[in-house]
C-alpha cells in the first residue's frame, strides 16, 4: 500500500498521481500547492478543491548536488502543468535527464519504507516525449 509523504499535496491511492490544487470558483485560476485565503488574481474567496494531473512541459531544470537533506544529486523541474500552474518538482531516479521543452508525466517514487509494509511516496516526473522528438 501506498502512503503520501506529503499527504495534503497529493493522494497516493490512485494508480497515476493526482495533485491536490484549488480552482477559483469565480475566475477558474487554478493553483499548486493549494492557498486558503482566497484568489491571487480576482480577490475571490470560492476556492475549491481541484484534482490536478500530474502531466505538462519543463519550463527549467537544475541539478542539485549540495541538497539540505536527502541524497544528492538529483534534479528538479519546473512544470507548466496542463491544468494550469507552474509548479517545482524532482525528476524520478530512474528517468533520463529532461530538456527544457519536454513533456513529462508523474509516477510514484518510493521515498522511504513504511513502518507497516507500506511504502511511503511522492510523485516525481519522467520523460514522456521529448523535445527533440517533437521537433524531428
């Protein structure tokens, strides 16, 4: 069984990783992580939960090899999300390095043992198709 390292972000029961945004319920502005206090854009306080796809195109990449905890190096991404937000996420251990252009896709990555037999985890992106395929 699955269990969600960050579990206000996201659900970890679906088979594909879902995120957990809000929508503005008067302007649609969709955001990741989620806010509470109400809409950045038009002032609205109709904030309602969203189900996000974890799916979209690189927008930057970063190679960390100095990290504040945890192993090193991995990389980061920003991801233009197809719903909407740009959001910063870790590329999983097991995909090639993205380019700027890609589109990625979020599966499960184990992030520690669970205590039970579970395994804890968050979602971490992988190459889909990349740039240069799309460009050929």
């Amino acid at each position: 069984m699955r269990v969600a390292a960050q579990p206000r972000l996201y659900d970890a029961r679906p088979e594909e990783p879902l995120l957990s945004g809000v929508e503005c319920g008067a302007c649609g502005r969709v955001y990741f992580p989620p806010i509470g206090l109400g809409c950045e854009v038009c002032g609205a306080d109709a904030l309602v939960p969203a189900s996000l796809p974890a799916v979209g195109v690189v927008h930057a990449v970063a190679r960390v090899y100095a990290p504040a905890s945890g192993t090193a190096p991995f990389t980061m991404v920003e991801v233009l999300l197809d719903g909407g937000p740009l959001i910063r996420a870790i590329v999983h251990g097991e995909s090639r390095e993205p380019e700027i252009g890609d589109r990625v896709a979020a599966r499960w990555q184990v992030t520690e043992p669970g205590d039970t037999g579970e395994q804890v985890v968050e979602p971490a992106f992988d190459v889909v198709t990349s740039v240069t395929e799309v460009q050929a």
